[in-house]
C-alpha cells in the first residue's frame, strides 16, 4: 500500500484530482453567491448534512470541504494509475461524465432531489454536469502533461 501511496501517477492524479475539486468549487460558489445556480444549496454540504444530522453549520462545512477534496483527490489517483501515460483530455472529461451520472442517478435522489435533480429542478443536471466538466478537464489536462 505505501508504495501505491509514493507512486508517481497516484501524487501527480491527487494533485490534478485536487486542483480540478477546486475550480469546480470555485465557479459552483460564484454561481450560488450569484444567483446563477439552480443549486439550493452545495451538494457536499446537503450530503454532509444527510450523514451528521442536526450538528452546529461550522462541523457540516468543514466535513463537506474534505470529503469533497479527498473524494476528488482519489478519483484522481485512481484515473491516473489506470491510465498512466496513456490518457489524454477525453479520458479525463468522460471520468468527469462517469462521476456526474453517479451523483445524478444515485448521490441526488438519496438526498431527495430525485434523479438529475428533478425533485426541484431539472437544471440542476445542466448545472453540476458544466461542475464536472470542469474537474474532469482539469483531470484530462493533467494527463497531458
């Protein structure tokens, strides 16, 4: 395991994993902050608060920032250790699909919003698939290098 851990493809896919979390997060904040999103709330934030319950809003941010970065951290690593050096920009952008449908089909209705966000608005599909878009190029450009 420690070995996996020192492995040149796992730090260059957490670090990618990491920066693609962040600019994802970023423009999904300014869109909120903005009015833009059809989001109702972060979606880390709506699972963190399915998972601890009624905690004090400081626990529920800070438990949503690292299981959102550690969770796109480690798709990361794992994309860049099943690709090595064989990826390229599409590799990463379908990664980010793959994910998208996964929050879609299963993260989205277990909080109650329905698949692809029907519950209350179809738009957030459109929304947090532009997200994903974004963390998987991230990712896809990082393979490139």
């Amino acid at each position: 395991m420690s070995s996996l851990l020192t492995n040149t493809y796992t730090k260059k896919g957490l670090w990618y994993g990491l920066l693609g979390t962040l600019f994802m997060s970023i423009i999904m904040l300014i869109g909120m902050g903005s009015g833009i999103s059809p989001i109702p709330e972060p979606i880390p934030a709506a699972i963190a608060k399915g998972l601890l319950g009624n905690v004090p809003q400081p626990v529920i941010m800070g438990f949503a920032i690292i299981t959102h970065f550690g969770y796109g951290a480690f798709w990361g690593a794992v994309l860049f250790n099943w690709m090595k050096t064989q990826g390229n920009m599409w590799y990463g952008i379908g990664w980010g699909v793959m994910l998208w449908l996964i929050m879609e089909l299963v993260v989205l209705p277990l909080l109650g919003w329905g698949a692809f966000g029907s519950a209350i608005t179809s738009k957030i599909a459109v929304a947090t698939l532009v997200l994903h878009l974004i963390y998987g190029g991230t990712l896809g450009w990082g393979l490139q290098k």
